[in-house]
C-alpha cells in the first residue's frame, strides 16, 4: 500500500509542469486581431458632377403629308456639363450592385448650316436622364450597364432672308449605355461612362417634324454619402 502511495505522488509531481505549462497557454493566449477587408460596400446615396462631348449622326426631319428623311451627319456635335444624384443597393458578400440614376446638364451640342440666305441653328441648350443601374463589383471599381429614360431641350432658329425665329422643343426618348466606377479615396469615385439616346420628334413651326439620336462620352466625381473606408470584418 505504501509502494502504491509512493508512486502515485511521484506521477503527480511529474505531471505538474507539463499541466501548469498547458494552463499558462490557455491563459494568455490573444484573440485574433480584426482583419481589414479590402472588399467596399457600394450602398447608400451619391451625389456628383459631371462633364463630356456629344454628337449625332442620324438626325431625322419631316414635314406632314410630304414624307421625310433621315441625314447621317456628324454636324451636331459639342459639349455639356452639369451633375447627378443617385443611389447603390448591394447585399453584403455579394458583387451585384444595383441602383437608381438621375443627372442633368446643360450644353451646346449644335450645328448650323445655310439653306439660300437663310442659316438654319439647330442646338441642344439641356440633356439628362433617369436610369436604373446594374453593376458587378471588383472591391473598388464597379463595372456598369444603364438604361431609362432621357429628355432633351433643343432650340431651332432661321435668320435671314427677312426671316428671324425660333423655337424651343422638350424631347423625350430612352438612353441606354455603360461605364466603370473607381472609388480612389474614402468617400470619392471617379466614373468614365457612354451613352446612346434617342429621341422622338417634335413639331416645329407647325411644319416640320425634328428628331435624332445622340451618342456621349462624360467623366465624373461622385461623393458618397456614409462612407468612412473599407469594412472591417473579425
């Protein structure tokens, strides 16, 4: 019985360290640090400016009872600017983003030309549109289709010949396009982006019937409203 104790207390002590060793490392050992994902949440509103080059190369003209014609030029042509507001849904852990589009801008997207000793002006004063968005997301840069809706302001004016007027149309169409986006800084993105409208007639004069299509290209600055970096996931 003796030897029996003996041995018993001799296991014990040499058991010990090995114990007290495994019970320091379960003590102090930390808890993994945060881990900072590059990955970036498109959501939430954005505001921004934007500038580019327009250009139409079907313009189509037509007067009542006689018919018309469409004329591939590249007459009408020239620049605008102006701003857009908008909002991005995307689900966590997913790429799709989704979202809703509205910008406007003023221009001088114009061409002019001499019919006898009369100039004809044709020129686009305004443009815009409402879109919706569909993207996929690589971290910071989003790739982009839109489509929607699009307006346009145009001013037709005749000089000479005894003749001065003008007059002032709203035409309505869809637009259609794609560009990417590129966050930069915390908050900011720059966008590159094209576009294709086309509109519907509109009367003139009470003659002649005007439309067309017009191609863009802008670039752009958004903020984005609720955005302090990337997230920050354990």
């Amino acid at each position: 019985m003796k030897k029996i104790v003996l041995a018993s207390a001799a296991l014990v002590v040499m058991s010990a360290p090995a114990f007290a060793a495994d019970l320091g490392a379960r003590r102090y050992t930390k808890a993994p640090a945060p881990i900072v994902s590059p990955a970036t949440n498109w959501s939430g509103f954005y505001v921004g400016a934007m500038g580019g080059y327009g250009w139409s190369n079907s313009v189509s003209a037509s007067v009542p009872g006689a018919g018309g014609a469409t004329v591939n030029t590249d007459a009408l042509k020239g620049g605008f600017g102006g701003g857009t507001i908008g909002y991005n849904w995307q689900m966590p852990g997913s790429q799709f983003v989704w979202g809703l589009e509205v910008d406007a801008a003023g221009g001088s997207i114009g061409s002019s030309q001499a019919v006898g000793a009369i100039v004809l002006r044709d020129r686009i004063n305004a443009l815009g549109s409402v879109t919706g968005r569909a993207g996929v997301a690589f971290d910071n840069v989003l790739l982009y289709a839109k489509g929607g809706y699009a307006w346009a302001n145009n001013k037709l004016s005749a000089t000479g010949g005894g003749i001065t007027g003008s007059e002032s149309k709203t035409h309505s169409g869809w637009t259609v396009g794609g560009g990417v986006e590129w966050i930069f800084a915390p908050a900011w993105s720059a966008k590159a982006e094209y576009m294709y409208a086309d509109f519907s007639k509109e009367r003139y004069a009470g003659t002649v019937d005007l439309g067309a299509s017009v191609h863009t290209v802008k670039v752009g600055v958004n903020y984005h409203f609720g955005w302090g970096g990337p997230a920050v996931r354990y």
